[in-house]
C-alpha cells in the first residue's frame, strides 16, 4: 500500500492523542473526521509502527495496548468501579442505568453519593473522598478521552463503552461459573 502522507494532515497529534492513551470520538471533530475519511491509511501506517488501531463502531478509535501494566491496570480498575457505581446509582434511582450514564452529568454530589455507598470498594482502590475522585478517575477519564467538562461536572463519552464492556464480560463469566458449579 502506498501512503500519501499529505492526506493525512493531523497524523502527529492523531499518533501523540492515541499513543498516550486517548480515545478519539466524534467529539474531537477534526481528528475523528480524518481518522474516518483515512482509517485505511492510518490503520496501515500504525500497524507497520507496532500499534493496532481499533475503531468501535459507537464512535471511538484507540490504540489497542496490552493491559496488564500496573498502573494502567489501577487505573482500569477505577474506571470499572466508578461505572459499576453509577449503573448501580441510576438503577436505584428507577433511571436506565446506559441512558443514564450518557445522558447525565456526573457532580461532585453524585461522586459524593457513589463514594458513600461504595466507599468498601473505594477504600481497596485508595480512594477516600471525593477529591480523591476527581483526580484519580474523573480527571484521567478526561485525559483519556473518555469524558468532558460540563461546568464543574463531567459528562461520560461513548469510549465508557469498552469499560462496560469488560464488566459485561466480567458478570458473564461469574454466572457461567456459578451455573457450571450447579452442575
């Protein structure tokens, strides 16, 4: 395949957004609209770098990375607790929990209110209040693309999708478990 490098115009910060960990949705409009315009190009150009760049069809490309680092294994763990709490918020408020996630924002009260019901699962993770919230999940889900600024509120973006994902799977293999040891 040959590449015309001038049609990709946005390739640095495309590679710089990616490469640290960033999902780039149609809110980033000029990044999203290249990467859809030249994702046959661009998916060529990462892989021959060692990157394998994913597109989802809800929205979102990313570089898919092994994540079995530490830190970034801390940091999905947050991810998932955080979601897990607020399925759980809007479920207990008689609220469908994806409409919810999408179409709310997320207040320092609501942080607040996760915190207090689930500070057990917080504590593991040490987190203990809600400026420990802030900094830990709310603001690297905005730096990694999977939120943005409402105000002081976030507002959760389609990327979320591959954290439920993982806790769909996660519930999935319990009960698949669970039925097996009925057995």
């Amino acid at each position: 395949m040959q590449l015309d490098l001038e049609l990709l115009s946005q390739l640095a910060e495309v590679h710089k957004k990616l490469g640290s960990g960033y999902h780039i949705s149609e809110q980033d409009f000029a990044l999203w609209q290249e990467l859809d315009q030249q994702e046959e190009a661009y998916t060529a150009l990462f892989s021959a770098l060692g990157h394998s760049l994913k597109r989802d069809g809800r929205g979102f490309f990313y570089f898919e990375v092994d994540d079995a680092t530490a830190s970034m294994g801390k940091i999905s763990r947050l991810f998932a607790l955080a979601l897990y709490a607020l399925v759980e918020f809007y479920a207990d408020k008689g609220q469908d929990p994806l409409r919810g996630l999408f179409e709310q924002e997320v207040s320092s009260e609501v942080w607040g209110q996760l915190l207090q019901q689930h500070y057990h699962l917080f504590e593991q993770l040490e987190i203990f209040s809600v400026t420990d919230i802030k900094r830990e999940i709310a603001n690297r889900m905005l730096r990694y693309g999977l939120a943005r600024t409402s105000g002081d509120n976030i507002k959760l973006l389609p990327p979320v999708y591959r954290y439920l994902d993982a806790l769909m799977d996660v519930e999935h293999s319990a009960v698949a478990t669970e039925e097996s040891a009925d057995v």
